[in-house]
C-alpha cells in the first residue's frame, strides 16, 4: 500500500478512506504515511478513517484482539499526528449505534441514555471532569482535512 501511494502523483487525490488500516502500521510507518497521504491530497482534501479508540474502557481489548494490530489511537493522539502533518479542521466521532430497525433502536437509547453517562461518571469520578467529547466507543471515526 505505502509502494502504492507514493507513486501517485502530488495533489491528485480529492479523499481518502481508510476503514481499519491505520492500527496496522509501526509508529515510523503511520508518521511517514500521514505525510504521503497529505503530499497527494489536493487542496481541501479529506483523510476520512475508523480506527480503533485507545480512550474507551476497551482500548487493550481493541488493540489486541488482532494479532496484527500495531497501534490504537485516541482522538488526542490522532489528532497531533495528523497536525504534525499539516493538516486542520480534525474531527472525531463515537462510532455508536445507528438505527436500522427495533433491535439498533434499543442498542442506540441503551448506549447514548445509559451505558454512555456510566462511562462518563467513571471518567468524572476516577479523574474530576470529563469533556463532552469524550469517545467510549471500541472504534472511531475521524475526518481530517489538508490546509488550504
């Protein structure tokens, strides 16, 4: 894949999506990935990408259920890698449930009236404050965009 983007030509791409690839590279290999895929997005370009969230109660769990998981990421650490890289406006996402018939419909009340205040009141108890946006979920969505 790296062999891939970096014969692609500067500029060329509008966005990227990467589902579940990030968490499979070495820190060296993701820093220096980063930085292609901004060298190839073009102006107002978009990185969109799911990965799994080192900040929730099953950050180990996610990291390490695949053998050939190399990192996790919080949306902090994520964040500073990608404005390392010179891009801006990052935004991250709690990948909770949709609602796509009566089971999802209970998961998603369960999850954002219930399961998500618990995990918020550990967090206020454990440390004194938590931020609204806070990510509990195993995985997360993030979109970043290449400066103007």
């Amino acid at each position: 894949m790296i062999d891939y983007i970096k014969a692609l030509d500067d500029n060329s791409l509008d966005m990227i999506i990467a589902i579940d690839i990030f968490e499979h590279f070495s820190k060296n290999e993701f820093t220096d990935l980063v930085d292609e895929l901004h060298r190839i997005l073009k102006k107002d370009g978009l990185i969109i990408c799911h990965q799994p969230n080192s900040e929730g109660p099953f950050g180990n769990f996610m990291r390490d259920w695949d053998f050939t998981h190399e990192l996790s990421f919080t949306r902090q650490s994520l964040t500073q890698i990608f404005l390392a890289s010179e891009f801006n406006s990052i935004k991250t996402f709690e990948d909770k449930p949709i609602i796509h018939g009566v089971k999802s419909f209970f998961r998603f009340v369960l999850w954002e009236y219930l399961i998500r205040n618990i995990f918020v009141a550990i967090r206020i108890i454990e440390s004194g404050g938590c931020d609204k946006e806070a990510i509990f979920t195993q995985n997360f969505l993030a979109v970043s965009k290449k400066q103007a």
